[in-house]
C-alpha cells in the first residue's frame, strides 16, 4: 500500500468513526461516552460539531481512534477461545469501564 492510499484510509477510517461518535452521543451520550471511552466534555465537542468541522478534522492524516486495550490480560481475554466467550466479553468490559477517560494535556 503506498503512502497516499494510506493517508486516504486514515482519513476514511477517520470520517466514519466520527459519523459514528456523533450518532451514539445524540442518540444516547451516557452509552457514547461508555461505548467510546471518551469524557463528557469531549462527547459534548465532538455531538456539536458541525458537518465541515467533521470534514475538516476527518481530513488530517493522523487517526484519530485509539487502540484501548494496553492490558494485555483484557485483549487476551478477547483474543482466546473460551467457553464461555460471553462472560470473557463481559469481563473485559468491565475492566475497561474502570479505566480512566484519557486525558490530552
């Protein structure tokens, strides 16, 4: 894959997840900033955006997600076979749900 057909991606990647982000936080915010693992306020920025400010942030080459899992005991819990796959998933849920939101200073 050359570099601009990388770029694209990113900033397709980027547009959908955003069109995503905005319609979990106007459709339910609590379950956004839960499904999301973002803060309120930045659930409140990111539902107030307009359809150019969407546009415009989804245009940058950087990705604008980022992978949650830095514990390597949640992804395995997701990764491996189990039993009982539906309460490795709850679990893992869990876990995640304690985390703290990320912070960008």
């Amino acid at each position: 894959m050359s570099a601009n057909n990388m770029v694209q991606e990113i900033r397709d990647i980027n547009l959908s997840y955003l069109m995503l982000a905005q319609h979990f936080i106007r459709t339910d915010k609590d379950e956004a900033v839960f499904r999301l693992g973002i803060s309120r306020e930045i659930a409140d920025l990111l539902g107030d955006l307009s359809v150019a400010q969407v546009m415009k942030l989804a245009g940058g080459p950087m990705m604008l997600t980022r992978f949650r899992f830095d514990d390597v005991a949640i992804l395995g819990m997701l990764t491996h076979d189990s039993k009982v796959q539906s309460m490795a998933h709850l679990h893992a849920s869990i876990l995640l749900a304690r985390q703290p939101v990320e912070t960008i200073c």
